[in-house]
C-alpha cells in the first residue's frame, strides 16, 4: 500500500521535534519517523498513547479495533460540521466530500475509484454480491468449514431462496504447503460450480490463506471468486487487485481503525451490471458501482473520518504495523507453546500468522478459560465455541505492549 505525506493531511496538529503531529490522548504527539523494529517500545507507546486507556487489558481487538484519538477527534469535528450546516452540508459539500474519500480509499487500496462501493460493513457487502448476483437452481457455491457464521448464513438463506447446492471445504489447521490449502477448495470443484467464497483471514485462529494462489486456481476453472477480507484489509500488505479475486468486502472498523459502521466492496468493472442492488436504485446506469450506496441518509461524520484512519495508519506504515502485531503476536504464542496443557490452534508460520491467535488449555472450557483471564487478571479476550475450533482467541492491537503479552503468558501459567 502506497505511503503518503501524513503531516499535511492532519489538522489540530500538536508541535513535535521538528514536525507538526497530530495530538493524541490528552495532547500526546504521534511519534516521529519510523520505529527502529518491531520491539521498539517507546515508538510503540507513543502511538498506544493515541488511543483512549482503558482500565483492563484489551486483548479482544478482532471484534473492533479502536480507532486512534485523532480518527475520533475528526470524526467529532465532521458531525459538529454536519449538525452545524444541516441541509446546506448535505446540498453543497456531501457528495464531494464522500467522492474525496472514496478517491482516497481507492487509492489506498490499490482499486480504481470506480469500482470501490462505501458501504457499512462486511455484512452488507457480502449480501449484496450474493443476493444480487443472479443465481439458478442447482449451481453450486464453494465454501470453508471456517468461514464467518454470519456469511454462511447468507448462503445458507440462498439454498433456501434460490435451490444453489453449497460444497464445503475442509482447512487444515496447519498446512503444509499452499498447494494443500487449495486442494481443499478445488477438491469441492465442479461443472455446476459458479462461485467460491475464500476468507482471507479465518476469525477463528487468525489463518491467514494464500489467497492470490487460490483464487488464481479457481478462475482457471471459470469459478467467481469473493474475498471476505474483514479481518484483511489494512492488516496484511497487498492491493485488492492483486489478490486476482472478483469482488472484495472488508469492515474499516476493524484494522484500519476507522469508526464503527465503515465498510468496503470491491468489484470488477465487469461486475457491477450483474449484480442486482439490495436497495433498489433506479437513478444511476447499471454500470455505477453507487448504485449500492442508495441506503438513504447516513451518517456522513463517520465516512468521512475514513480519511482520517488512513491518515494514522500511514503515519505507523503498513509493514512497520504488521511487523509490529506479528512480534506481540508470536511473543505470547511462542511463549506459551513450551507449556505442556497448552495448545495452539493456529499456525505458527509467519506467512499464515497476524494479529490474531487461539488456544486451549487442557482440562478447561473456552467459556471457563476466558472467565479466568477476566475474573482474575482483567485481561479480556473471547471464548470461541465452533464445531471445528474452540479455544481462547486472543487478538493484540497496535495500543497493546509487550508486557500486556507478557502478562498473558503470566496469568496462564497462574490459571
Ligand atoms: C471473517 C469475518 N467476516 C465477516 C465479519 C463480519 O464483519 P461485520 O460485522 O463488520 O460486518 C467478521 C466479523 O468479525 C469476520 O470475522
């Protein structure tokens, strides 16, 4: 992903060594110029200094990733902005201001602003490609055993709509090699096959799939391919293009620490005359990716303070944060891989590894482990209960330290 110059683009900006930086939490200043790796603890905690403190330590940041202060801080000024104005906002300034963010957004993500959608979250995207895209009986959809719940459920609504026949694929836990990953998927491949859904990052473990290889070898196969990035976009490095799929959705609440309520779908050019708007739009040509925009009035604060998130996300570097998330990340788990009641049950390969991990403890239920953490430590993480994964999932944040990991690692030996 491109960097650009962050200082210009940030107002209410606090003076710093020779740099102009945007104010933190109670006036705290971005750091300057790059850390010196990943275990640079004092550029970390300057940028933790960004975020509101809590009186816990947060290691559930997979649901949502806080956005920094000064993600909030703009986001309060575009609604003062908003409210202020009212109508007049809404009839001169709207549109060019949602068009700048998109341009902005597009440019960010690699994808030409055309076929970039605003849209609320994963979710919406992921049912207006499968329920606007025309299907018939009996074609079939590839899916995984470790796909998001909420977007089987879609699928699910689909068999029942639309007579598709869904074909699961089964993911090893810890692949051997890429090529085993895609077998799985191509195992399930068939002449009726129309559509594969690929989870770029599986909520469950934080398995992070190859998939420009996967997608590459489905479409060999004429077979469309989804990304469900929610848990990808501004976490992992790559422009949405590259990754050789049809459509793209992603949640900006989640890594690009944008507020609650941002989301993204991409498509093909050639895509958007296919795909029928969940809310019906008879204003723009079939070829105008806003078409799935047309939800009605919204709050308009909260996409424009999408500028600002790529703004402190610059500001960290893309591969200076995923560098940094993979160093927390790997402390604990490799920490608490030698303890013999513990196990992991995600991959500990930094290729398929990111922010987020799960594990189990012998002789302990998730929901018993999490309460433990909690109850005794204040250390806050999520119980995952899935047929196929359960264990504690923790997720680490640009905001978490090494001794908030360290501190995990103590309070399970404790437990
Ligand atoms: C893999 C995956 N897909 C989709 C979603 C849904 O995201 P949202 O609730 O932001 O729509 C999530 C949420 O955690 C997820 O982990």
């Amino acid at each position: 992903m491109r960097r650009k110059a962050f200082l210009k683009l940030m107002p209410g900006i606090a003076a710093v060594g020779c740099a102009t930086q945007p104010a933190g939490r109670e006036g705290a200043a971005m750091p300057t110029g790059r850390p010196r790796g990943p275990d640079d603890e004092a550029w970390w905690a300057a940028i933790a200094a960004q975020y509101e403190p809590t009186d816990f330590v947060n290691l559930e940041n997979g649901f949502f990733t806080r956005p920094a202060r000064p993600v909030t801080d703009a986001q309060t000024r575009h609604r003062d902005e908003i409210n202020r104005r009212g109508a007049h906002y809404m009839r001169t300034d709207l549109e060019a201001r949602i068009e700048g963010v998109r341009r902005r957004l597009a440019a960010f993500a690699g994808t030409p602003a055309e076929e970039l959608a605003l849209v609320r979250n994963t979710t919406e995207a992921m049912n207006i490609v499968l329920q606007g895209l025309p299907w018939a009986e009996g074609d079939e959809i590839v899916l995984s055993n470790q796909d998001y719940d909420t977007v089987v459920g879609i699928l699910r609504t689909l068999v029942r709509r639309r007579g598709v026949v869904l074909r699961e694929a089964t993911l090893p836990e810890q692949p051997r090699s890429d090529d085993e990953v895609i077998a799985a998927y191509l195992e399930h491949v068939g002449p009726r096959t129309k559509l594969a859904l690929i989870t770029q990052v599986i909520h469950l473990t934080g398995h992070v799939l190859p998939v420009p290889a996967i997608a590459a070898a489905l479409r060999e196969r004429g077979v469309t391919v989804l990304v469900d990035g929610a848990h990808g976009f501004a976490q992992l490095p790559g422009d949405i293009p590259a990754m050789g799929a049809d459509f793209f959705a992603a949640s900006l609440h989640k890594w690009l620490g944008a507020p609650l309520g941002n989301g993204l779908l991409w498509m093909r050019a050639a895509e958007i005359p296919r795909v029928e708007p969940l809310f019906a739009d008879v204003a723009r040509p079939s070829h105008d990716i806003r078409r799935f925009e047309h939800i009605g009035t919204r709050p308009a604060h909260d996409v424009e303070a999408i500028a600002d998130a790529i703004d402190v996300h610059e500001h960290m570097g893309a591969e200076a944060k995923r560098a940094r998330l993979l160093y927390l990340r790997q402390r604990w788990v490799t920490a608490v891989s030698s303890r013999e009641r513990v196990r992991l049950r995600s991959p500990l390969d930094d290729a398929r590894a990111c922010a987020i991990a799960t594990f189990s403890v012998d002789g302990l239920t998730p929901r018993a482990l999490q309460a433990a953490l909690w109850e005794r430590h204040r250390i806050y993480t999520v119980a995952i209960e899935h047929p196929v994964i359960q264990g504690v999932r923790v997720t680490v944040h640009p905001s978490t330290t090494a001794a908030d990991v360290d501190g995990l690692v103590a309070a399970l030996d404790a437990v």
